[in-house]
C-alpha cells in the first residue's frame, strides 16, 4: 500500500512540477489535485484536538493500552489451551497403553504430575549461554525467513509432526494477532504448499492425505478467527436444526425397510409382508417409497439452509483462509494450466469446504467446535451426515452414481448448486496480497514491537527443529554463504531428544546473528512506526498547544512551516515546555528521514495527512477501537470457556486414574495373571534373573553384539528391578562385573512410540521390542 | 441370517471406499470423491453360511475423526487400511488401532490389517514384511491387496467374518437358517 502510493506520488511529481525553489509544498499541492479529500485543513484539525480535554485523550490512550494488553491475554490463553490440549492428549493415550497393561497406573499419574508442572516451567540454566545465544540467531533467521521452515514439512517424519506443527504454529508464530507473525506463518505455508505442488503428479491426489502440511493447515483454521467464522455461520441454524428435533432423514432403504417391519411387528403381532420382499427390492416397495420421498425433500430444505448461510458468508471468512485458498488456485493453475474452471474450484473444495466447513456441520458438538451446547443424538447425527454428505459431493461437483444409489435424487441438489458455489469458491480467492491486507487491518497490531521479540520454547521443539534443518541443510539453505550454515557449523550436531521429565522450557530472545547486515524491513519497519507514532502524538500535542492565531491562514502547511510558527511564537513568549516539544519532534522528524519513513522532499507530508485523517476519523476510530475491544473479548471469553473445559477433562482424567489406582485389581489389572506380579511391584526386588549372552542372541533380544567370540561364552546378563517400571542389567564376564545399565520402561515405550527399533550400548545393540517383551515376562509390567 | 457390522478405517486417499465398492458392486472407482459416511449391505456366504454384511466406510479425512469412536462402537469387525505406497497411511493406523482397542475395552478385536493397491508394486514403499510384523504385534490378520485388480477383496472380508465367529458365536438360535456354528 506504502508502495504504490509512494510510486505514484513520485511519478505525479516528475510529471507536474510547478514553481521550483522555493519552499513550497510540491507534493501535497500535487496531492490535492488529484486526491482534494486531503486537503489539510490546519484550523479545523487544532479545534477538534483542542476541544477534546485532557481526560478524553488520556482515556483513547488508556483505552488503546488496555486493547493492547487484551490482546497479549489471548494470545497468551491460545497457547495455554494448546499445550493444555496437547497434554489432555498424552494422558488419554498413556491411559490407552494403561488399559493394555503397558503402564502402570503409577506411571501415567507420575507424568500427569509432571506435565502439569512442566507447562509453567521456564529455566535459565537448561541451555549453556554459547549454545543460548546461537539458538537466538537461529530462531532468529528461522522465524524472519519463510522459506526455511516452509521447506520442512514435507521431510517430517509422521511421528514428529505434532511436535513441528506445535513448534512452527504455537511457539514461533504464536501471537495471533501479530500482523508480522501472520505475515511470517502464511509465508510458511505458501511453501510447504509449493512443496506439496511441485511433487505432485495428479491433481486427485493433491492435498488429499493426511500430510504434515494439511495437520498445519487444519491447525491454521482452528485458530479463533476459524472458530469465530464457524460460529458466526453456522452455530445459529445448527442450534435450530437440533432444536426443531426433525424426524428421521434416512433415505437407505435397507434400514428405513428394517424399521417398518419393526415397527409394524411390534404394533401388530403379526408377521410384516415386508419382510417376505428381498432386500434388493425393497426400494421399490410403495410402502418404503413414501417413507423416503418426503426425507428426501427434508434433506434438501436442510442442504439449503447450510449453503444460503455458507454463500453469503464470503465477508466472515478469515483472511488467513482467504488467503490461502487463493495460493491453493495459484498453485493449482501454475502446475495443472490445463485444468478446468470447475477443476481448479475442486482444489479451493477441497480444502475450504472438506477440512473447514463440512467436518463442522457433521461433528458440531465436538469438543474442538462445540458449535451446538449439547451432545448429538444418533438421529441428529445421522440426518447431518446425510446433509453433509450432500454438501460434500456439491463441494466437489461430484454428483451421486451407484455406489449409494438412494443418493441419487438429491442430484438435483448438487446441479442447483454446483455455479453458485464454484463461484463463491472464485469470490473467496478475490483478497489482497498480505503485506497490503495486514496493514489494512485494526485486527492486527503489533504488540510491544519495540522491544527485542522473544518465545517461549521446549528443549525438545529446538532439538527437532535443529535436527531437522541438519538433516535437510542442502534443501533448506542450498547457497553456501547462507547465513544460517555458519549458525548450523558453530552448533553442531542436533541433541537427541531428551525425557519428558528433563523436556524443558526457555526463553529465548530472537536477535540477528552477529556481523550480520540482515537487509529485511520488518524490525525496522516496527520500530520505525513506534517512532512514527510517538512523532505524531508529539505534532497533535504542538498544535493542541499553538494558539491558533500563531498559525498564518494557509491551505499549504506542511510540518515544517508549522514548526517555524512555533519557533515565533516562541519568540514573541518564551515557553519551556513548547520549546522542547519543538526540539523533539525535529529530532524526532530528523531520525525518521534517516529511516527513510519520512522525506523532506514531500515535506514529510504523510505526516499532516495521517493526522488529517485521524482527527476527521475520531469518532470512528472511537468506534473501531470499541469494536475491535468487544471482538477481543468475545474471543476472550470462549478461549477461558474452552479453558475451564480442558482443565474440566484433565480432572476427569485425573479422577479416573485415581479411581483406578485404588482399585488396582479392577480396571488396570484386566489379565489375571497379573495380578500376583502387581503385588510383586509393590514389593521389593524383584529378579535376579540370569541370561547368558549367547541365550540373549539366540532369542533375538540382543540384535547385534561386539562381544569378541571368546568372551561370549563365559558372558552373562543380569536383570533386576527394585523399583516398579526401573530395570537395572549388569553384565559379568567369568563372574566379574563389568557394566551397569539402568532402563525405564517409560523412556522404552518412548522410543518405541518413536518409532525407535533398537537400543544402542557399548557391547550390544538390543532390539527394543524383544527387550520389551523379555522384560514384559520377567517383570510383568 | 446372521448380521455382521464392519467398519472399514484409515487415512485419506488409501482407497477405503475402493476396496469397500469393488468387494460389494464388483466396480473399481477410481475419481477422487472423499467419503463421509458410506454404508453398503451385502449378502453372501462364508464358510458354508449366508450372511448379511453391512459395511461401513467411514471419512479418511482426519478432520471427521471426530466420528470415529461412534463407528467402533457399533462394528463388530474392522479393516484397517493403508496404501503400500504411502509410509504415513501405514503409521496412521496406529492411532486407529489403538482407539479400537480403547473403546471396545479388549486386547483383541476382530480385525485385518489390509495394504492396499498392491498393483502399484513400483512405487512401493511400505514393505510386506512391515505389515507381517505390525500384524504380530496386533495379532491380527495381514493382508496385501488390490482394489483395482479385485486381488484378494472377498478374502478380507471372509477373514473378518470368520474372526468374529470365532470371537463371538453366534447366539443359538431356534430360528431355522441361524448360523449354526455352535
């Protein structure tokens, strides 16, 4: 937007330069030939600042802050609620290896306990400062510079990918309401989608599988403004529709067969004749076509509600998911330029409608939407798949064939809907680029962007990601003298992971790398525009102050003749405070042109202008401010309710590992011949059990050995656990020991999680899952 | 006639609907065409019996999985699909088999492990024998197939059929033409 303008105001003033050399404002008299709103009208300006008082400026300031900081609580709950969804999910599936007596119940309420307090965990000391400081620069570079991480979600292995989406979509581009965070994750996407184009060989396979890049994108809409668009939507006629209770839509005429006989046996004791007719005909029986012809009309009528709403919802839509979309047509018409208009609407489909909209409408009561207050009932359930089912099919301009044949009349749906869709589908694709948008809009505001940006992160997210650019340092940076090979050389090799008990969090400060002359514009754009805005707050202060009578008549002020009546009106009666507001805004002003922010040349016209505008605009920056503030906290207020629901569930959880762990011999102790090795547990040691080498190799336990063959024989392992879930193996040759491992269930289970496959020591490589099962038997965990 | 409830499971794009279409209408679809929620009814017989299947073929679209735990539920057998060509269709399953488990509170549950679109051998990835081993570990039966070749589909559902007998005998029945494998 800054651009064009600038282009155009240059060009306007090469081709229409009039009266030269003196001090006149070229550029604002050029400006108001072509665009007279801007006439800058300095008296009506000074009498609106001067007629508001104090407490009313005090107040916009105080209300700006306050937005300021409503929106670092939400940013702040967001994250809190992810990690909290992350941890509910852990402990769901640590419940999951409970109930196959994988874990004990003391184990899963040890990492329960651990989770809790590892979430508000912030150390110092986990990182030495050398490794520290590299990590900010790394950081640094990773989240300025799309194409890095953009690169990395189509090389993450499946076992990762929530650690990746969690690091990339929560801890390095957190902050919601960034215009730069956004700017910087939509960048990310735009290239791992790039990356998902160029490998694909068919438009049907594109974006169909469940790939690192659709979980980010599913994450992506989840965030509150896809939530907020979901509700605005759709929560009204989905509310409604489970309100008016409907009678059953099913259409199969299997089932609505099944049901009549049922219904006609029960009421008359008799035998029903239907059930004499064979299945395959039973479709045609009158008895069931006048139960289906009706539902099928009732299914349309509901269809229509949905895609009235959906259509004219093209305002409500997330830019964000605008944007993409319009990157997924892009994309799509850059690979396959020979695809159909209809075709290339599939792709946007595909993704606004299949992974956004429709899984809404048919799971509304999820805990991830909670669209409708209550649970569905199967009949409701079953009429919104039918519904959904419907919409999915117009959503791909696919209409129904044989498969469902009882489907088949509601194609007469599909072609009603099929142009008006494609074309909500092309509208939607019809924004501004992202620069332009994000500026645009009040939504976003850069938080405290003067001060140095940092995150929050887990040791374990900068080890993934260091391991991940390590891997891959060839795609991710293929130029030699990228700046981030130099970080990557001084870093080393990538830690392995470590237990979720040592899984830190850090603080790191984002700093660029020293002695790099880093030529992006965002830092400095940011704090340029702190700059501008206190410059600004400093000029509305100057002519709140100047007596309007010190300023002559003129429709060509521009900053500078401002000033100079300032200056003489400080001659004519000196006053301290004017005078060192004057000093300020000139240095101020000065520091703006060395930015570049500013130019003399204009006469730093788009100051005036701004305030011009400001002030004209007052009320309804009032307005605006008061709107964006009832927006936040709407959001606000449903992220706590969300909240208090996570914390609701991991009670629950809570509650039923409790419950479990004082009656050990019900739930967890499922298989009997457990139970007497449960007590064993509780118990002291349990072993020694002694295995010979050779026996360990034969069963397969030790995968791989460097044991010299002389020493095998007389080699011999020694397992014992004094503690539940904690193995020690001792190793004796002729007798004597000669090493000492500790294992821990959890950390093994862990790695097999992780698609881990063996367990490297000095002597041996194990092969985990026979280790497991070995340790399984002798302990009976 | 005895009635069997299966559910067809696995990620996006494997070729559940495929394989499901083939077994029932001897068609192989091959259009890009995400499912929700389709179910088909089949008679047939198996082991010397007729028997009524009604299949479920459920969404791959991780968006809908939110629909899962009703659909295990209510099935009494289940085929976990995956594509041999694609490694994360393979470890996707994990979590299904998992839920399975979890929500029918057992160790085992009838079930096949199914490594679809075996046609496609030059753009394999996941190996036979990563299926045998993960079918060991389930203890489950392991299958590769081809939806489009119609390769080893009536199989799948035999084997699924013929583990639920097994698991859970057909209740007596004085109905004449019950199952009668008591």
């Amino acid at each position: 937007m800054a651009e064009r303008t600038a282009a155009v105001r240059g060009r306007s003033r090469s081709g229409s330069l009039v009266g030269g050399g003196q001090k006149i404002p070229i550029a604002l008299r050029v400006k108001t030939l072509t665009e007279p709103r801007l006439l800058i009208n300095i008296r009506a300006i000074q009498k609106t600042l001067q007629a508001e008082d104090e407490d009313k400026a005090r107040r916009l300031q105080r209300e700006q802050t306050e937005l300021r900081n409503l929106k670092e609580e939400l940013t702040n709950s967001i994250k809190q609620n992810y990690i909290l969804e992350r941890d509910n999910k852990e402990i769901d599936s640590r419940i999951g290896l409970l109930i196959q007596n994988r874990v004990t119940v003391q184990e899963v309420i040890a990492q329960t306990q651990r989770m809790a307090s590892s979430a508000s965990e912030v150390s110092d000391a986990a990182l030495p400062q050398a490794k520290r400081e590299l990590y900010s620069s790394l950081f640094y570079l990773l989240q300025r510079e799309p194409n890095y991480l953009g690169i990395l979600p189509k090389v993450v292995k499946l076992s990762q990918t929530p650690a990746f989406i969690q690091a990339v979509a929560f801890t390095l581009f957190g902050d919601q309401y960034s215009a730069r965070e956004e700017l910087l994750l939509l960048s990310v996407f735009r290239r791992a989608l790039q990356e998902e184009f160029n490998e694909s060989t068919s438009m049907g396979s594109l974006l169909r599988g469940n790939s690192a890049v659709t979980k980010m994108i599913r994450e992506y809409t989840r965030r509150d403004p896809g939530q907020a668009y979901l509700e605005k939507t759709l929560s009204g006629v989905l509310e409604a529709f489970v309100a008016s209770d409907p009678e059953s839509f099913e259409i199969n005429p299997a089932k609505v067969a099944k049901k009549l006989i049922n219904e006609e046996e029960v009421a008359t004791g008799v035998k029903s004749t239907l059930a004499e007719v064979p299945e395959a005909e039973r479709s045609k029986d009158p008895r069931v076509v006048a139960v289906i012809e009706p539902r099928i009309q009732m299914i349309m009528a509901q269809c229509e509600v949905f895609m009235k709403q959906v259509l004219s919802s093209l305002e409500d839509m997330p830019y964000g998911i605008r944007w993409l979309a319009k990157q997924i047509a892009i994309m799509t018409q850059e690979r396959f330029p020979e695809a159909s208009r209809k075709a290339r609407a599939t792709m946007i489909g595909g993704f606004v409608y299949l992974r956004f909209i429709n899984p809404a409408i048919v799971t509304p009561d999820a805990d991830s939407y909670k669209l409708v207050k209550n649970k569905l009932t199967a009949k409701v359930r079953r009429n919104l798949v039918l519904v959904a089912k419907v919409l999915q099919n117009l959503s791909n301009f696919i209409l129904f064939g044989d498969k469902e044949a009882y489907m088949l009349p509601l194609n007469a749906f599909i072609e009603q809907y099929t142009e008006p869709l494609t074309q909500f589908f092309e509208n939607l694709t019809d924004v501004p680029e992202l620069e332009e948008y994000l500026k645009l809009d009040h939504q976003f505001v850069d938080v405290a962007s003067n001060q140095t940006p940092t995150i929050t992160i887990s040791l374990n997210e900068i080890y993934l990601i260091h391991a991940l650019l390590a891997d891959n340092m060839a795609e991710v940076a293929g130029d030699l003298d990228d700046p981030i090979r130099d970080i990557m050389a001084k870093l080393g090799e990538a830690p392995p992971q470590v237990k979720n008990s040592q899984n830190e969090a850090v603080v790191l400060s984002l700093v660029p790398p020293q002695g790099l002359s880093y030529t992006d514009t965002l830092d400095e754009n940011a704090a340029a525009s702190n700059l501008y805005d206190e410059t600004k707050q400093a000029v509305q202060e100057l002519l709140t102050r100047l007596d309007s009578h010190a300023i002559p008549f003129s429709i060509h002020h521009t900053l500078e003749t401002l000033i100079e009546a300032a200056h003489e009106s400080l001659l004519r009666a000196p006053d301290a405070k004017l005078e060192a507001l004057v000093t300020t805004i000139e240095d101020k002003l000065s520091a703006l042109e060395a930015e570049g922010v500013l130019s003399r040349n204009d006469s730093h016209s788009r100051m005036l202008e701004d305030i011009s505008r400001e002030t004209e605009n007052r009320a309804s920056f009032e307005e605006s401010l008061a709107k964006d503030r009832a927006k936040i906290e709407r959001t606000l207020e449903r992220v706590r309710s969300h909240h208090q629901f996570l914390l609701s569930q991991l009670e629950s959880y809570n509650q039923y590992l409790q419950n479990v762990r004082s009656q050990p011999s019900d739930a967890a102790g499922k298989s009997k011949s457990k139970k007497k090795k449960k007590k064993d547990k509780a118990g002291a040691t349990v072993g020694p059990f002694k295995v010979s080498h050779d026996k360990l190799l034969k069963d397969g336990v030790i995968a791989e050995s460097f044991v010299p063959d002389a020493r095998r024989k007389k080699t011999v392992l020694v397992f014992s656990s004094d503690e539940p879930g904690v193995i020690v193996c001792a190793a004796y040759f002729h007798g004597f020991p000669v090493d000492r491992y500790q294992f821990e269930l959890e950390d093994l289970l862990e790695r097999q999680e992780n698609d881990e496959r063996v367990i490297r020591l000095e002597y041996v490589v194990l092969d985990l899952n026979i280790f497991l099962h070995t340790i399984n038997k002798m302990f009976g965990f | 006639m005895r009635e069997y409830k299966l559910v067809v499971l696995g990620s996006g794009g494997v070729g559940k609907s495929a394989l499901t279409v083939q077994f029932v209408q001897n068609i192989f679809v091959d259009k890009y065409d995400p499912t929700i929620e389709d179910s088909y009814r089949k008679q047939t017989e198996i082991d010397g019996q007729q028997c009524l299947l009604e299949i479920l073929d459920t969404a791959g679209t991780e968006q809908f999985t939110a629909m899962r735990d009703l659909y295990m539920k209510n099935g009494q057998g289940f085929i976990l699909v995956y594509s041999i060509t694609a490694m994360a269709t393979f470890n996707d399953l994990n979590d299904i088999h998992e839920q399975i488990l979890r929500v029918k509170d057992a160790e085992t549950v009838p079930m096949v492990l199914v490594g679809n679109k075996c046609d496609l051998e030059d753009d394999r990835i996941v190996e036979k024998e990563q299926g045998d081993a993960k079918a060991k570990e389930w203890s489950c039966t392991f299958m590769e197939c081809s939806a489009k070749t119609r390769y080893n589909i009536d199989e799948i559902f035999d084997d699924v059929v013929g583990q639920i007998n097994l698991s859970e005998p057909a209740p007596k029945t004085k109905k004449k033409g019950g199952c009668a494998l008591l």
